[in-house]
C-alpha cells in the first residue's frame, strides 16, 4: 500500500528520528524506497516504453528522453566489458566472413532514407477531372508594347487561357454555395498604328528568398475566395491537407491533391506578408499589450510560438525563446504590457505580473508533503487571495475605473507581513519555496502595482486564451516543416484572429488579400476598429 498525502504531511526529521528510537526505521525506509522507485519509473515513462499517447508528451522532453535512451544504452555496454568482449570474440570470424554483405546492407538501408515528397524524376500524375466552363474573363493589353498607343481598337487573337476554381459570390436572402470555373483567356493585340503584337501576360511576384518555391501569381487554379475557405478549413478548424481534400470532394465534387491544397495556404501566407508591420505598428500603438510564448516544433526542431494580444489586434511569431523577438516586436512600446515571469520581459519597464502564475505556485507549496513548507505556502496565497478581494471590491464600488484610490495603505499589514515571509525563505533548503520567494522579491514593486492601481488587470488570460486554439492545432499537426511553412503559419494566424477581435468576415478579408497580392496591387489595410 502506497503512502499518501495524508502520510506524507505526517513525515518530517522529527519523525524519522522518532522511528530510529523505537527501532521500526527499516520498515519506513523500505516503504519510502518502494514509493520512489514507483514514483520514478513512473516519471520515466513515455510514448516509447508506455501506452502514453504521443501527444502527452512535452516538445523539450523528446531529445532529453532520447538522450536518456541513448546513455543507458552505453551503460549497459560499459557495464558487462567481459561479455562483450566474449561476444565478440564468438563473431570475430563470422562478420568477417560477412563484411561485404553487411556493408551493402548497411549502404541499402542509408539509401532507403529519401525526403518526403515528390522524388526528383518520378513519374508525374496529370489532372483528369474537368470542369465545365461557367464565365469568362479576357485579359488584353492596355497599349502597344512599341508605339504606346492605345489597343483598344487592334485585332486580337488568343493564345492562351486557364482555369479557375472559385466560390460564387454570396446572394443575400439564398444560402448556398457552389464552385464555379472561370476560363482566364489571355490574347494577341495588334497595333493598328504601326502594326506590332503586344501579348497581354499575367502578372507574377518576383521571387523572395523568404518565400522559396511559392509562388504568387494570377495563374493558379484555385480561386481567392476559395482560397481563403481552405485556409480558414486549415487554420481556423484545424483540418489536415488529407481531411480537406476529403471534405471538398464529397461536398462539391472538386478532387484537389494534398500538394495543391498545401501550396495554396503558403501562397495565403506569403500574400499576408505585408501586413505583418501594420500588425507590428499596432500592437505598439496600444495601451495594453499582453504576451506569452509556447513551445512549437519546425522539422523536429524545438523553437516557440509567441503571441502578442491587445484589444483589436493579435500577433504571432515562431522563432526561438530570445530577448531578439520582443526587441523586433515591440520597439518604441513604451505602454503597459502585462506577462510571466520569464526573463527577458524584465527588460521592459511598464510591465505588469500575472497574479495567476504566482498563485498557482502557491498552490502547490501549500499542498506540499512538508509541513513547514505547506504552512508558509499557505499563509502566501492567503495574503494574495485577500488582495485580490480588496481589487475586485475597488472596482465595483469605483464609479471611473482609473480614478481608484490605491489600496496599499489599507493593507499595510498583511504586505508587510508577506515581505518578511519571502526574506525568511529566500535561501530555504526546499527549492520551490526558495525560487518563490526570490521571485517575489526580485519583481515586488511590480507584482504588487495592481494593489496601487487595481484598475488594472491581475492575468495574463488574454494572451493564454489566444494561444490555447493553436497549442491544440499543434497537437495535431506536431508543428510545421520548414521555415517558410513556420512563417505562412504565423501570418495566417495573426490575420485570423485579428479578423475575429475587428468582428470582420475572415473569408472576405483573406480573399481580398490574395487577389489583390495576386494581381500586383497594395494589399488591403487590415479591418477597422469597431466603434
């Protein structure tokens, strides 16, 4: 039978000691021990050795748990040299005998190894579906490529067209939805003036070294609205590529491949790109500014997703967990910005602490094994649980929400109280109890500005709440695959939920972006501010 917490709160040196007086030590260390090695193994388990599903498990653990494997693996080795050595010496003869075999094995297997994907010189698959033609649209040009003269007037041939899908536009007073294939015909003009062929072109981004094999351009099949409708499938209700295509071939007929549908989200990304310094100018613009960051994978490669939230505006960065981001984000923000505790949000001065991440810690030093450590755990969340009642009273009896008299001097006492309770414990043996006390006394004047102010916010739930949607998309998708799938992620999502907090059409917004970034043409501005 395990000991439990009630057990455990009983067990302290004094207890220990007692046992050794009456002799019964042996039997309290023995169950001790059995409790760690459950305990332990426990800890250790993981999706490889356990039934843990592979989500549960947290993206820095991976390369620890596998470096773990790997050094007990030499351990074993390094344990039983005698045995190995006799091994070896059984099999001298044979892996010689052998050593060609195992080297084309062993050359086979490494060339086995290939990158997802199409693979250079396989055999290409054709579009087999067709479509029938519902509208036209001709594309001639303006004037003659040599003498500027106006075309209007000149014979025109085609020479050219393609298709595209798209949704139709929305009727008011019908619901319903249809895709519908437009037949882009581009033509020959000759000048009756001097007699030269101007071929009319479709227009074509230059490429970017941000952006490598994406391209943005007039020629593409997949329309902007219908565009915006796969990327909001894939962004906004998590689909994959494969459940996409699914979803569009059983309800409209239309049989798109996982690769097209896949360029088309990066083709929106890249369209989004512009606007990522409006996003920027904003969010420094604003009075409030919350962040956060959680852990994100590239390619097996650990970085951080990081969200920047105020009132009208969201924004999303992938990179990795530096003071680089928050300096390239919010230069020239000099307003209040709310956060954690970590670290290189300490270089910004009007900042505030999430009172939530501080309680909770209390929590858990309040439900500690230890009795002295539960004591003092305890009478710390006790303190802050009664500032926060004195916040919330002075809120709602405060008819201006920023003219509210500060509280401190109505809890004089109990600050006092908590000050010396972290200055007694701030070289305590139990780690826990010790980082919380420096913590609070590193970041006091800030922690406890809410008291002063308590029209201001006590959480970081904002910028928490922000993230939780895609913390589960990344559950499902375990991250992105290369940096420009990393980047089109982030753009897409910032367009997203800022379309969501301006109560704007995500589809129309996104559709006017990527056909505007299509033809050439400055992207819209994002969706105003409700009033």
């Amino acid at each position: 039978m395990n000991l439990n917490h009630h057990d455990l709160r009983q067990m302290d040196e004094a207890y220990l000691r007692k046992c050794e007086e009456k002799g019964c030590l042996l039997e309290v260390s023995q169950q001790l021990l059995q409790d760690v090695k459950e305990l332990t193994d426990r800890l250790n388990q993981n999706p490889s050795n356990s039934s843990r599903p592979s989500g549960s498990q947290a993206p820095w653990e991976e390369t620890s748990n596998e470096q773990a494997a790997d050094d007990d693996k030499s351990a074993k080795t390094d344990s039983t040299p005698e045995l190995a050595n006799t091994q070896n010496k059984k099999n001298k003869k044979a892996s010689d005998t052998s050593e060609d075999e195992t080297s084309a094995v062993t050359s086979s297997k490494k060339q086995s190894i290939r990158s997802p994907g199409r693979q250079f010189g396989a055999e290409g698959h054709g579009r087999t579906q067709k479509f029938e033609i519902t509208g036209t649209k001709e594309h001639r040009s303006d004037e003659c490529a040599c003498c500027k003269a106006p075309s209007a007037e000149g014979v025109s041939r085609p020479y050219t067209a393609w298709n595209e899908l798209e949704l139709t536009e929305p009727i008011e007073g019908k619901c319903e939805l249809k895709i519908e294939c437009i037949q882009h015909v581009m033509y020959d003009t000759e000048c009756n003036r001097c007699g030269h062929t101007t071929r009319s072109t479709h227009y074509q981004l230059p490429p970017d070294t941000l952006w490598e094999k994406i391209e943005l351009g007039q020629w593409r099949l997949i329309g902007p609205r219908l565009a915006a409708a796969i990327v909001f499938l894939s962004m906004r209700m998590r689909l994959s590529r494969e459940r996409i295509r699914e979803f569009l071939c059983d309800f409209f007929g239309l049989k798109l491949s996982k690769g097209l549908i896949d360029q088309t989200i990066r083709e929106a990304g890249r369209a989004c790109d512009p606007l990522e310094p409006e996003l920027a100018k904003a969010i420094v613009e604003s009075a409030l500014a919350n962040a956060d960051e959680t852990p994100w994978k590239e390619s097996g490669k650990l970085l951080w997703l990081w969200v920047f939230v105020t009132q009208f505006t969201v924004l999303y960065c992938i990179g990795y967990r530096t003071a680089e981001i928050l300096k390239n984000v919010l230069e020239g923000f000099d307003h209040i910005f709310m956060s954690d505790g970590y670290i290189v949000y300490r270089d910004l001065i009007n900042r505030l602490r999430c009172w939530a991440h501080l309680v909770r810690k209390m929590r858990g030093l309040a439900e500690s094994t230890d009795t002295n450590v539960a004591t003092v755990g305890q009478r710390m969340l006790d303190i802050f649980c009664e500032l926060m009642e004195g916040i919330y009273r002075a809120r709602d009896q405060a008819h201006d929400p920023t003219a509210i008299p500060g509280l401190a001097s109505q809890y004089t006492k109990i600050i006092e109280e908590l000050k010396t309770l972290c200055e007694q414990h701030r070289d305590d043996t139990h780690k826990k109890l010790r980082e919380l006390a420096r913590e609070l006394l590193l970041d006091w004047e800030v922690i406890l500005r809410q008291v002063d102010e308590p029209h201001l916010p006590l959480t970081n739930n904002d910028a928490e709440r922000a993230l939780r949607h895609w913390v589960i998309s990344r559950r499902l998708s375990q991250g992105t695959r290369s940096e420009s799938g990393s980047r089109a992620f982030a753009l897409l999502a910032s367009v997203i939920d800022t379309c969501r907090r301006r109560n704007a059409s995500i589809r129309d917004y996104l559709a006017n972006v990527i056909a505007a970034a299509r033809t050439g043409l400055s992207v819209p501005h994002l969706p105003p501010i409700p009033a």
